[in-house]
C-alpha cells in the first residue's frame, strides 16, 4: 500500500479531503477518525421521528467555482419543482436534465433565503437595511439617534481594538447598541469590547451603511449594478433535499468505495512526533480499546486545542495558546407546534402561511434565545407533516458545564418553550405537541483570551512538516461550509503536489476581497 494518511473529523473538512485524495490519487491508505457516530461534525442531519434538524442553519453558497463543482457531482440540483413550490405555484429555479425531487433524494435544492432579526417584536432584515420599513419599525426618536450617531462615527473613527470598535465605526454607537451588542455578548458569553475587531471582519465583510446605500442605489437605479455581492446579502441558495447531513454522508459513502476506511465512536487522544518534529501517528479510543495508528500525512480538523494538548514536546508558549483558545458551544431545542403565531406580511407564499424566514435572530433582551429555525422552509422534506406541523428549532449559546448545559432535556425544553410564548412565537405552551435537544459541543470557535497569539501557533504548527490543520475548528477560525472545504482543497494539492509552504492553507478567508468575485 502507498502512504498512510491519517483524517482527524469526519465533518466538511475531513471528509471533503478524504474524497479530494481517495479519486484524485491511488497512491495513499485514507483513514478517518470520527469521535461521534455521526457524520458531517456541525453540518450533520439529525432525523428525530421523521423530522430532521438541521445544526446551526447551513445554506450552500459560494463564488468558488471548485466548491460548487464538488456540489453538483455529489449532489445535482433538481431540475423539477419541490413539494412545496409545487403546491403553492410558487416559481422555482430549475436545472436542466436535472433530478426530481418528488421522486429522488439525491437531489439539491434551490432555495429561497429569508432571514431577519426579531427585535422590539418586530422584524427587520437581516442584514440591517435602509429602507422606509425600517425606519417606521424602529420610530422617529430612534431614527434620529440612528442617523446622528452614525454622522459622529464616521467623524471619528475610532481604533479598531475590539470588535466593538468594529461595530461601531461602521453602524454609529447607536444601531449598534439596538442590533449587534445584546446579540454578540449572548453569542459569545462576552462583551464586543472584550472580543477580537477580527471576528467581525470574518463576518461582515464589507458592511456598513455605506455599503447598505449602494446596494439599495445598486437595486434602484436603472443600469447601477453593484459587482461585488456579499455572501449575507443573496436571495437565493442551495440546500440539501434531507438537510446538510445528507451531502456528508454521500460524500462518506463515496471515499468508501473508492477504498477509504471511516471508523466511528473514535476519539483521537495523542498525536505522536518524533525528535526531528514528525507526526509519526496518533493514538484513538474506541470503546475500551486504545489503538496506535500509524500516519506518514496527518490532516487535522479536530479543535487546535485539543490537537496540540495531545501533542508531545510541544513549547511552553504554544502549548499556553493553544490551551487557553475559547469556544462557544450552543443546544439546539427542535420543537414541533401545530402552527406559529407570528403573521407572515410578507409576499412570499408559504404552506400554511407561516413567516418564510429559514432561521431569524433573536435581539429581545428579555429571553437568552439567539435565534430560531423553521425547518419547513430549508426543505419541504425536512418535515414529516408539512400541512400540519411546524418544526423549529430554537438556539441557545452556551458554554460546555454551564446551567443550561448541565439541565435535563425537560428542564430545558420548559424554558424554551415559555420563551417562545414571551417572544409570540406560539400562543401557548400547551399546543406543543414534541420536543427534541440536541448539544453540540466547540461549534464557534472564539475570537478572544489567547486568540490574539495565533498568529505563533501558527506559525509552530506549520513547522510539522505532515500535519495540515483544516477546517472550522483545524484553523480555530469561524469559516463558512465553503471557506472549510477550501482548506482541505489547499492541503491536498500540497499533499499531491509535495508543496511544502503551508500558507495557502492557512490564508483561505484571510483577505477581504476573498469569495467576494469569481476567479
């Protein structure tokens, strides 16, 4: 057999490399380790009765042709209208040649994205936009203070130390305090002052109210085209019909038949070096049993904590860095209700004529919720009685041990459930009819404590010449489905190639202009 290469983490990231070098090379013995059952990490399906919970929310979007590409072959866009487009007339992008969805799974949607933030209840567009809607929503006082807090913070900018700094030099201090600050502390566990400006970069690239008026002039104005579209600004996106789970599990399912070996309930421990600074192999629990694995190439998409804490002989400094990195964890409470309170205004048809928002950010003080999700409209296939039931899934952020971590799962569920009342998500506790939890542990990685040294983990990390970090957690970095796949894209050509400089790997989603345009 050829090299043996070792995979940390069957989710988007281990799994999109175990497929890059199982059908692009013969040349090497793929082994993933996965520490769950499960497959697809963050972006798995969880089927629970016949509805399936999707975690954390993942719309498929990217400018990058090479991820679209991987897509399309796992997974061909449908090319006859969906269940529920098909009972609401509603039109629907369609492929050519392409699957139907009423008669295949393998298939990908096209979906229409609704998101907004439920604020003072009532909804606004998420992101924040300048329209006569908004300003109505949030009342004369408030839009006075809107427009002259943001005239002062665009006099003066202040230096850019936290991600408060961030916000508010591009929103004004006061739609900052309405729309970011309540929602990023209950995120993080952390005030934005005491967070990394960086966080922020990752993810509004290119947003301020600036930005806002020239896509509202862009829309407006005949001939006014604005090129660069940012990623939380499309209208439309593609989706899995059974849920993001679904593209990982063919994904696993095609590294196998192409010779890739998965092996479940099996948590890494140790990573062996040898003297000249050489993974050598790792050691995993399964059951009771511990196994040494041997590995010529190790990709790791476990968190860069746990990786370098089972690491031997590893520097004072970096072992501190890595052992004081944070993360956010969350629960995810599925609940199933006969119908929603919430009135949909909008024009856009839905069954049952809920709200059409996939998931709506939460910005009411008076509840810890973060956000909810309406699985009905990320698929009509999610949903075991489309007609006459709504699932949705509510999200809370949390830290692994904390209180609502440590509660039992009714405990928990009365919490949430009361909080979907005080928030007019549903009228009354007593119309639900089930309810589901489920826990994910380090799902955001943290921007904060010793995230402002990464920068030398880093650099010691890709010192160890057959190790390659990828993904969300590999990277210690908030990616997208699309920026994770991209690291494994980056590793494996080095791999391929023998490329030794690893900051290709390491920059996917580093530069703002990235993902912004076709290449």
């Amino acid at each position: 057999m050829g090299k043996k290469v070792v995979i940390i983490g069957a989710g988007p990231a281990g799994l999109t490399a175990a497929y890059e070098l199982v059908t692009k090379s013969n040349e090497f013995e793929v082994t993933v380790l996965e520490e769950s059952n499960d497959l697809g990490g963050i972006s798995k399906t969880v089927n629970y009765k016949g509805n399936r919970m999707d975690m954390g929310g993942h719309r498929f979007f990217s400018k990058m042709p090479e991820v679209n590409e991987w897509w399309e072959k796992l997974l061909p866009m449908q090319g006859a209208p969906s269940y529920d487009d098909i009972k609401l007339e509603r039109a629907s992008t369609l492929s050519n040649g392409g699957p139907d969805p009423e008669a295949e799974d393998r298939v990908m949607l096209t979906r229409g994205r609704v998101s907004r933030i439920f604020f003072n209840q009532k909804f606004f567009d998420y992101p924040i936009s300048l329209k006569w809607e908004t300003f109505m929503n949030m009342g004369l006082l408030n839009d006075i203070q809107v427009v002259f807090s943001y005239l002062a913070s665009a006099v003066h900018k202040r230096e850019e130390k936290s991600l408060e700094d961030f916000y508010i030099n591009r929103f004004g201090k006061k739609l900052y305090s309405m729309f970011f600050e309540h929602y990023t502390a209950n995120l993080w566990g952390r005030h934005p002052s005491e967070i990394d400006a960086s966080w922020g970069a990752q993810r509004v690239k290119g947003l301020s109210i600036v930005a806002i008026i020239k896509d509202m002039l862009g829309k407006l104005l005949p001939g006014k085209k604005n090129r660069k579209v940012e990623t939380s600004l499309i209208e439309e996106f593609k989706y899995p019909k059974l849920g993001p789970g679904q593209l990982w599990e063919i994904a696993a399912d095609e590294f196998v038949k192409n010779g890739g070996t998965i092996l479940k309930n099996s948590r890494v421990t140790k990573i062996h070096k040898n003297e000249n600074n050489i993974i050598t192999g790792v050691t995993y629990e399964n059951g009771d049993r511990e196994v040494v694995l041997d590995a010529d190439i190790l990709l790791s998409s476990m968190p860069v904590k746990d990786l370098v804490v089972g690491m031997n002989d590893v520097p004072e400094r970096e072992l501190a860095i890595a052992k004081g990195l944070p993360y956010r964890d969350y629960i995810t409470l599925g609940v199933l209700v006969p119908r929603l309170a919430l009135k949909n205004k909008t024009k856009r048809k839905t069954i049952s004529n809920i709200i059409p928002d996939n998931w709506v950010y939460v910005h009411d003080r008076s509840v810890t919720m973060g956000r909810f999700q309406i699985y009905n409209n990320w698929s009509p296939y999610m949903v075991k009685d489309i007609e006459n039931t709504v699932w949705v899934g509510l999200e809370y952020f949390v830290t692994e041990g904390d209180d609502y971590w440590s509660m039992t799962e009714k405990e928990f569920a009365d919490i949430a459930v009361k909080e979907m009342v005080k928030i007019g998500l549903i009228e009354s506790e007593n119309i639900v009819i089930d309810y589901h939890e489920e826990k994910v542990k380090k799902a955001y990685p943290a921007y904060f404590d010793t995230y402002s040294e990464i920068d030398t983990l880093v650099e010691y990390l890709s010192g160890i010449e057959n190790l390659y970090c990828i993904g969300r957690n590999g990277q210690h970095r908030y990616n997208n489905l699309d920026h994770s796949m991209c690291t494994s894209f980056e590793a494996v050509k080095n791999i391929l190639s023998g490329e030794k400089d690893k900051s290709n790997v390491w920059s996917v989603n580093t530069e703002k202009e990235y993902h912004e345009e076709k290449k």
